[in-house]
C-alpha cells in the first residue's frame, strides 16, 4: 500500500530508532562473539573463524537475495514492512539460541549447533536489514524529509555502535573473572540487548509506511541473480569488501585476545 501524505516526526524517529539494532547488533558479534566460542563453548580457535568466515559467505548469497525477494513483495502493508515485521519478531529467539551455552560434548557437535545457529541469526538480520535500509529511501518522497530521516538514523546507529561496543565488552569481563555468573551476562543480551533491538523493528513494520510508487519487477531467475559477476568491476567490488571484512575482523580478534 503506498501512501501520499508527509512523514510525521513519530513516524521519522519510530524509523530512526530501529536503526539501534544496524548499529548495535553486529557490533556485539564482531567484539565478543569470537571470545565467546572459544572461552564459553570451548571451540578451538581455527573453527570458531572459521564458522565466523562461513556466516559472511552466506551473508554475501542472502543479502542481495533478499532484495530481490522484498522487490517482488507485494502486500496489504507494503514490500518492505512484512519483513521487518516478521524479522523483529524473530530476533529474540535468534539472539536467545546464538548465545546459549548448549552443554554438548562434542566440538563437532557443538561446532554444527553454533553453525546452524549463528546462519539462522545472519539470516533474521538480513530479512530485517536489507528491506530497512530500502524503506529509507521509500519511507518518503521529499528530498529534505529523507536527509532529517536518515540523520536521525545515524545518531541512532552512532549511539548505539558506541554502548554495543562498551557495555557487553564490560559485561563479558566480568564473566571472565568470576564476577557476574554467564546466565545473568545471557539474559542481559537476551532479553534487555535483544528488546532494545527487536522491539523499534516491530513498531517500523506495524507503523511506518511507503511512499514510493512500486515498479514492476521481472520474474526472478537465478541467471539473473548471479549476472552481475560478469562485469569485471564487480567481481573486483566483491574481493574489496571481503578483503576489508577479513582484515577488520582480524584486527579485532588480535585486539580482544592480546589487547
């Protein structure tokens, strides 16, 4: 459903706010999350990087699937909003599985839960992402609304980046030492990181609406997904992000362990 009239301060900030999780949620992956398989669920370090690899390869099939998915969505409540609808209200239960300690014995075993776990988790985040970073340039028409939109979105992402980056590094410091149990340090990200992050996301999907018109999208083909490997420019794009993924995400796994 596409609608004329001028976004609302409600509305904009409703919108701005569920960028708290853009800024936020993979902020608490990239910082603890590693430290987490291999001090919590004893990974050995070459498999947790190497289930940390795998999510960014499946992050790099779903996350332009899902545009196409969202651009071929037609519904009572837009192309946009369903899944960020839906998506908000899975992130609990992803967020709750990616981080409980599953007690197996195994490092196979414990290796495929974590796998499993942490793909279904990247792709909640994608069905959310992708469909909100469209709707922000679909949210409204008007050239200025959409720079007050999307400067209200960075403050929040800002924000947010920044407490992400402090409080669970804190947090998980005092698990290490004995200080804080790792079952109040679970239901602190759960359910306070996981409400602060889901609950902005479900008011988007319930209360924002889309402004531009659709356009009429072709029928999806896997031929037409992986086209644009052809162009040699591309290719050369892909390699620069996962280069620059690769060298952050080292970085900080050097800085966390022998920082």
């Amino acid at each position: 459903m596409i609608h004329k009239n001028e976004i609302t301060l409600k509305e904009r900030f409703i919108f701005a706010a569920a960028d708290v999780y853009g800024g936020g949620g993979q902020t608490i992956i990239s910082v603890i999350y590693l430290v987490f398989l291999i001090q919590i669920i004893n990974l050995s370090p070459g498999l947790a990087g190497t289930l940390m690899m795998l999510s960014k390869a499946w992050d790099a099939i779903n996350d332009p699937l899902m545009g196409m998915i969202s651009d071929r969505t037609k519904s009572k409540i837009g192309r946009r909003r369903p899944y960020i609808l839906i998506g908000g209200i899975l992130l609990i239960p992803a967020i709750a599985l990616l981080w409980l300690p599953n007690g197996l014995s195994h490092e196979w075993q414990k290796g495929t839960y974590m796998l499993v776990t942490f793909l279904f988790y990247h792709t909640i985040n994608t069905i959310i992402a992708v469909p909100y970073s469209a709707l922000s340039t679909e949210i409204t028409n008007d050239f200025h609304e959409r720079n007050k939109v999307n400067l209200t979105r960075l403050i929040f992402s800002l924000t947010s980046t920044a407490i992400c980056t402090l409080v669970p590094t804190m947090l998980f410091e005092q698990v290490s030492n004995g200080s804080m149990s790792y079952f109040s340090f679970y239901l602190i990200i759960v359910f306070v990181f996981g409400g602060v992050f889901a609950i902005p996301n479900i008011l988007v999907g319930l209360f924002t609406k889309e402004r531009t018109p659709y356009e009429e999208m072709t029928k999806f083909s896997w031929r037409k997904f992986f086209s644009p490997l052809k162009v040699k420019g591309f290719r050369k794009l892909v390699f620069m992000y996962i280069a620059q993924a690769l060298a952050l995400d080292m970085t900080s796994a050097v800085i966390l362990f022998y920082g």
